[in-house]
C-alpha cells in the first residue's frame, strides 16, 4: 500500500472546508434556518490556520460570508477548520467565541454528501 498523497490530502481538507462554508447559504436559500443557538449574524467559520499561529474566520450574516477576521491562535487554541463558531465582534474585535458543535457536524456531514455526489 503506497503512503497517502499529501497534496490529494489537503486538497480533500480545502473541499470539506469549502463544502462547510458554502453550506449554509445553500441551507438558506433552500428556506432552511440559520443555527437556532446562535444568532444568524454572529456565526463565523474557521476558514483555515496559518502557521498554527492565526485563525482566519469567515463572519456570515444570514448565511452570506460578509467579512473575515484574522486572531491570534492562542484566542480559539481548540478550534479546527471548518468548525462553525458562535462569535461576538466588536469593532473588529473578537470578544467571545463557542463552537456549534451541532452546526459543524450538519455542514461536515452536507460536505462530504457533495462530495459523494462529485465523485461518483
């Protein structure tokens, strides 16, 4: 058995990723609700880790990405990519931040259906 592709590897990570962020606004076009447990403008996705040093964020207003936001990766050391986050922003600042952890695994799981669907 030859070892695992690292390219193959981070390109399957970056279509999950990809998957989970676009999830939503599929979600709600399709009328579907945003995270009942959080507040649809204050949801954000980890978009990936840099260097392990800074967590880019993706903030989503009713589904739709509106901006990003780059912190320091001792402020959400858990978090993974394509985690969905309840986040509070102040003047561009995050003040608080707890994972959905529901969110995250409904967008994995609608991620790696599209992919299924691709593949085939």
């Amino acid at each position: 058995m030859s070892p695992t592709n690292p390219h193959r590897r981070t390109a399957l990570r970056t279509l999950l990723s990809l998957g989970a962020v676009l999830a939503v606004p599929s979600a709600i076009a399709r009328g579907e609700d945003a995270p009942s447990d959080c507040p649809a403008t204050s949801v954000a996705v980890v978009d990936r880790i840099v260097d392990g040093r800074f967590v880019v964020l993706l903030l989503e207003d009713e589904g739709e990405v509106v901006d990003q936001l780059v912190v320091p990766r001792e402020e959400l050391p858990t978090v993974e990519e394509s985690d969905v986050l309840c986040v509070v922003v102040e003047d561009g600042e995050l003040l608080d931040g707890e994972p959905l952890e529901e969110e995250t695994e409904r967008r994995r799981e609608r991620a790696r259906e599209r992919f299924s669907e691709l593949s085939v």
